[in-house]
C-alpha cells in the first residue's frame, strides 16, 4: 500500500515497483484526495483522510486489513507520525521510522540544533514568533546587507519558505514571474504577520550553492544503501534533473545523520551548497537502474526477504553520472 498516491513522485515509484523483475505486486493507493494519479496508476484505491487527522491511522488500518497488504510505503511527510504512533497496531510492516526521529526531522529548529552539535554544517537561525521577532532575527542575521530566509518550524517541501532581499523587484515579479515567488522584502512580512503570537518560524542565513541529497535505505545506526545525486532544474517547488554522484564525505554526514537519529528504512537528506537544511525519514525522488531498484529492496528489507549485509552488496552496483529528468503527464478517462 503507497500513501499519498497523489504525489508528484507517484507515476515513477508504482512503475518501479511493479517493475522489480522478481514478482508481479498487487499496488493498493491511498490519498485524501479522489482526484489522485494512483487512482488510475494502483489496482485499487481508497479516500482516507489526511495524515494529520485523527482519524487518519484507523482509516489506514482498516484499509490495510480489508485489502489484505503485506507492507505499507509512506510518502508523505504529513503521515508519518500518524503511522508511526500507530505502527504496532498493524500487523504488517509499516515503514517509517520511530515517532522521536520523525519528530525531531520535522522541527527545523531541534534539526538545525543537532546538527550543529554534531559538527554537521547547517544554517544559523533563530526560533521566533510574529512580526516584531521575525524582523529582529533578520536584522541580526544580516538584513538588509545580505539576504536572509524563513519558513515554518513545522512543513514540508517548499511550504512557507520565502527569502527575504531587499532587492527584490515587485514590478519585475508581477510582469516577469509565475505566481508563488519565494523572494520578497522584510517590510511585506511584517505587514502581513501579526505582531506577536503566531505559528513558529525559523529564520535563517541564506545558504547558497548546489543542491545535493543523499537517498538511502537506514537501519537506526547506519546507512546500509545509498548514494548522493544532484537536485536541479526547480519547476514549482520541485526539483526536475537528478544526476548521482560518488562522494564519500556526503555519505559520511549522511551516516552521522541517520545515527543521530535513529532512521529506519528511506530517507532523503538536502544540502544547499555545503549546509543540511532538510532531513526527510521517508522515500523522495529516486534515480532508477535497471540493476538498482530501491524502493523495492526497501520492501523486501522490511518483509525479511533480505539482510542489510546483502543489501550492502548493492553499493557496487551504483553508477555514477546516472541520470534522472522528471517531466510533466497526462492521463485521460472518462467519468
């Protein structure tokens, strides 16, 4: 069972799965939303309501009895604590990681917190709330001599993420740019938040650079497969051209990562330039191989069908320079 089936990454993993040159697999879809790709994509699907709902991990297992699954892939950052709260209620394997891990991931503070203490590269930041704080922590960030950033404490992806330049041009922006622009002045974000209370947001240096990941498989101590690739081409949030890369030292902050803490089964780890500034304990986009299929190996791992020592063996199979490009589809039905 693939959560979230209506994923941008969707087409590509059930293709992989279903593609996995052992045995053909039954692929039940889940997702909030009716108007899902894995609909048309999985052999059957199901409507349940969103990760953070409460109803959500009853309607999970209840889909997962009635369809008889013997594991279920998460996609979704919005599901994982509610499965992983829940996991010894199923009684297949479900994988996440433990609710502390996913906890910690997805708090970018206690993230940015750990990692410098484990001597981890990432971004300096303050933890602060409303306007007046969020204009402060620009200010000693840097503002307006150099730009700076914020988003939630609390998200996914790309959610809520706006750079702060004060050289933004907003007539440039209106005629030029799609709508979403993730670049803006200080003085609109004050105006538009209150100026005190609020969500939690995270303000932050800018880091620059090249974007990286590390994709792999961890076991709570180490990483047992995985490799790093580039992350380019961005089209509304999302990355589009992917080429992996052998770099022993990004799989070294990788591995301090995964020990600190604890993942189990996929991760994805983000770097801008030489700073961590996400850490994801669930499947992201994946470069495929026709020898290397790893959401598959993540399964089997996860049903007993093979050792992390076999599937360390796999590591000699990884081609550097492969190369990934998402593109747009299209399917058509009739209601």
């Amino acid at each position: 069972m693939v959560t979230a089936s209506g994923a941008p990454g969707t087409a590509a993993l059930l293709r992989a799965l279903r593609q996995n040159g052992e045995r053909e697999l039954r692929l039940v879809g889940t997702d909030m939303c009716e108007r899902s790709v894995g609909r048309h994509l999985c052999d059957t699907f199901h409507v349940v309501p969103g990760g953070a709902d409460p109803a959500f991990p009853d309607a999970m297992l209840a889909v997962a009895k009635h369809e008889g699954v013997d594991a279920i892939l998460p996609q979704s950052s919005f599901d994982l604590e509610g499965l992983a709260a829940h996991v010894e209620r199923f009684p297949m394997p479900v994988l996440v990681s433990s609710p502390d891990a996913i906890h910690r991931s997805n708090d970018k503070a206690e993230t940015y917190e750990f990692l410098h203490r484990i001597g981890v590269h990432a971004p300096e930041f303050r933890r602060v709330n409303g306007a007046r704080e969020v204009e402060a922590a620009a200010r000693e960030l840097g503002y307006p001599d150099r730009p700076v950033c914020f988003k939630p404490v609390f998200s996914s992806g790309s959610r809520g993420f706006r750079i702060l330049d004060p050289t933004v041009d907003r007539a440039h922006q209106l005629l030029n740019e799609r709508p979403g622009s993730v670049a803006m002045r200080l003085e609109e974000v004050v105006e538009l938040l209150p100026d005190e209370g609020g969500p939690d947001l995270l303000v932050m240096e800018l880091a620059t650079g090249g974007e990286r990941t590390i994709d792999g498989i961890g076991n709570g101590r180490e990483i047992v497969l995985g490799h790093p690739k580039t992350r380019e081409a961005m089209r509304a949030g999302l990355a589009m051209y992917f080429v992996t890369l052998a770099d022993e030292e990004l799989m070294r902050t990788a591995n301090l990562i995964v020990a600190e803490l604890g993942i189990e089964h996929f991760f994805n780890i983000q770097l801008v330039g030489e700073h961590v500034i996400e850490i994801n304990p669930r499947i992201s986009t994946i470069v495929y191989q026709e020898d290397l299929n790893l959401p598959y190996l993540g399964v089997k791992r996860a049903l007993g069908e093979i050792t992390d020592d076999e599937l360390r063996t796999y590591a000699a199979r990884i081609r550097p320079g492969r190369t990934a490009l998402r593109y747009f589809d299209q399917l058509e039905f009739d209601q």
